[in-house]
C-alpha cells in the first residue's frame, strides 16, 4: 500500500483502518497535516476549474455524498494536474529486471534499522497493546512504518487533491491498466474530499505520495476511512502525528485481511531437483494454493516447518537480476502482507527490515 516509497519498479501504495480497540486514557494534543505554503503546494500543470469533466464529477459526488455542490466544485477547480505524477504511475520501462537485493538494500539499511529502534522504544506501550489485540507481531508493524515512511519521516510531499485529481481524470492512457486504475482513482478522489468535509480539513492542505497515499502508514483515502482507529485514546485519527494511530491502524488493517497469530510469514526452501516444477508451482503467483506435500511432491522441501506447515503456502520467487533467483515459501500472513502492497519484494522488505530491528532491540 511510501508512498507508497519509490521503488526500482513502481509500485502502488493502497491500504488503511476503521474502528474498535481499547484506548489508552485519553490525553489532549494538537494535530495537524503536514502543510507548505500554497505555491509550494501546487502542481506545474493547469488548475482542473475548465474541465466539464471534473466539474461534473464534482457535482455527482456532492449530490452521492451529500456535500456541499459549491464546497467540492471548489475544491477539485483547484487542483492541479502533475505530469511528474501522471509519470511515476507508469510502470517502470521494458527490460529493467527484477533484484531483490538491490531492492532490499533500499530499505533493510542503517538508517532505517536505527530509525526503527528509536520509533519501537518510544513506542513500545502502543506496539505491544497492539500485538496483543491483534496478534499482529510488533514487527511487523515496525516494518510497514519503516519501509512506508522511515517512521513519519517520509509522508510525502505531493499536495493529496492535486494527484488524486490527475489520476482520475488523465490517468496516462499508455498505461495497460488506464480505464480500471482512473475508475479506481476517482473513487479514491471522493473518499478523501468525503473524508475532508468530514473532518473539516481543507482539502487543498494534506501532503502524501504521488499516488495519494497518506500518513505514517502511507494509507489511501478508502484504507483510511475503513480501517484507520483512534489509538491514542483522543476521540481524533491522525495518521500524520500520531504513532499509536498508525500502529493501531496498520494493525487493524492486518486483521481485516485475516492476519493469523503465530503463524510465521515464510519458510526457506530446499529444492529436490529431480522433482522440481517450477513453472507448476509459480503459476499462481503469490497466492497460497500449495500444501506442503503438494509442495514436496513438486520438488519443494520446507527447511524449518516444525513439524509441517498445515494451511497453503505459495512459492516465492524473487529475481536477483543476472544472479540466481532466491525463493521461500509464503504463507497465508505473507499474503496478507501482500494486501496492503501487490508486490513479494515489498512484503519481504517489510518482514526484514522488521526483523533487523527486532534484532538491534536487543541487549
């Protein structure tokens, strides 16, 4: 779901949380959105105030939503579009490969890990509360926050009106995906302008990544409005200032997905080669759909399943450029891990870098 952070390979960001989990005493604090001054703010490109298209956008989404015509006419008039957005949301040129570890170098690095062990001590009450409710391991938290923002750091810096609006209505058309992803994207539009009148924040201040992602946690509108919580206990959500949001929000979003407690993420793999099916057991991409005897009857060995593993798995391969692939097996948490980013390399990132910092945590 950096953004979504800039990959090798683009990569969407897409995820967020609603509702219950026990609150700590509540505690007055100001929040605010990250903000610049409005030249800053604003894209190159021209505002969307001409576009018959938008405007009557605008109007259907006030009379759905039931908001004020003159409100949200106003606030898509004053977007801007970006071609530096409309130019990151294509994937990456033909012919660039895949290197897991290149791409995890990105991420599973000093000043992350260092990072990380600061935001985990100063945050330890919030992640154990939340591992406790959920069964969602402090880590794994850590990791998300880390490779999405470096912990607050890294929220964005692309005004959330102007890329929503871009997508929406001129959503590269050379893009494979073009009339499914600017649908997905107008909808993403009302969501936040939803959200805003909401919230009485003026739509034209929130900061987040060329895909309109937002926060600490790097949410989308949809993810913030179904699965973002009050964590701290101050009858606000804030995404942006708050680590106890964010914590009980990525949280709650991996329990909306069916998060499993105690089951591990992956195992590492052996392969017996006079068996092995690669081009079988890679079909179905990262979903689990392999028992460990249909594994092992394909050439696929489970190295630390103790004793075996009993729910589906899928095999994982991650491309290392010229190099030899590396691969594990993933389990139905790897999976879920992938909901909040469609990409194995992402989620292994996260469980990495999570793990790195679980490990610096250590006397």
């Amino acid at each position: 779901m950096t953004t979504k952070p800039l990959h090798l390979f683009v990569v969407f960001l897409a995820c967020a949380l609603v509702c219950s989990a026990a609150h700590t005493t509540p505690r007055p604090k100001k929040k605010t959105v990250p903000t610049r001054t409005a030249e800053q703010n604003t894209a190159s490109g021209p505002a969307y105030a001409q576009r018959d298209d938008a405007m009557a956008a605008a109007s259907d989404i006030a009379n759905r939503r039931d908001l004020s015509l003159q409100w949200v006419r106003r606030a898509i008039a004053r977007a801007h579009y970006s071609p530096q957005i409309a130019k990151l949301i294509l994937p990456p040129p033909a012919g660039i490969a895949k290197n897991w570890r290149l791409y995890r170098s990105r991420f599973v690095e000093p000043i992350r890990i260092k990072a990380g062990v600061k935001f985990w001590q100063a945050n330890r009450e919030s992640l154990d509360r939340a591992e406790k409710q959920t069964g969602v391991p402090a880590e794994v938290i850590v990791g998300i926050i880390g490779v999405e923002s470096i912990y607050g750091q890294h929220m964005g810096s692309y005004r959330v009106i102007d890329a929503l609006t871009t997508l929406a209505f001129d959503f590269p058309a050379n893009h494979p995906r073009a009339i499914e992803r600017s649908a997905f994207f107008k909808s993403e539009l009302e969501q936040f302008l939803s959200l805003m009148h909401r919230t009485g924040i003026d739509p034209l201040i929130p900061l987040g990544s060329y895909a309109g992602a937002m926060g600490m946690s790097q949410f989308m509108p949809s993810s913030w409005v179904k699965y973002a919580i009050d964590y701290d206990g101050d009858s606000k959500i804030d995404l942006f200032n708050s680590p106890a949001d964010a914590i009980g929000s990525v949280a709650n979003y991996f329990r909306a997905f069916h998060w499993q407690p105690g089951m591990p993420t992956h195992y590492t793999v052996r392969f017996d080669e006079g068996k092995l099916d690669l081009d079988s057991l890679l079909a179905s991409d990262i979903l689990p759909t392999h028992s460990s005897a249909g594994l092992a009857a394909k050439g696929v060995l489970l190295e630390d399943a103790a004793p075996q593993h009993a729910g589906p798995m899928a095999l994982i391969e991650l491309q290392n450029g010229d190099a030899s692939p590396s691969y594990v097996a993933g389990t139905e948490n790897f999976y879920v891990i992938t909901r909040y980013n469609w990409s194995s390399y992402y989620a292994m990132a996260v469980i990495e870098l999570g793990q790195e910092v679980a490990k610096a945590m250590r006397p």
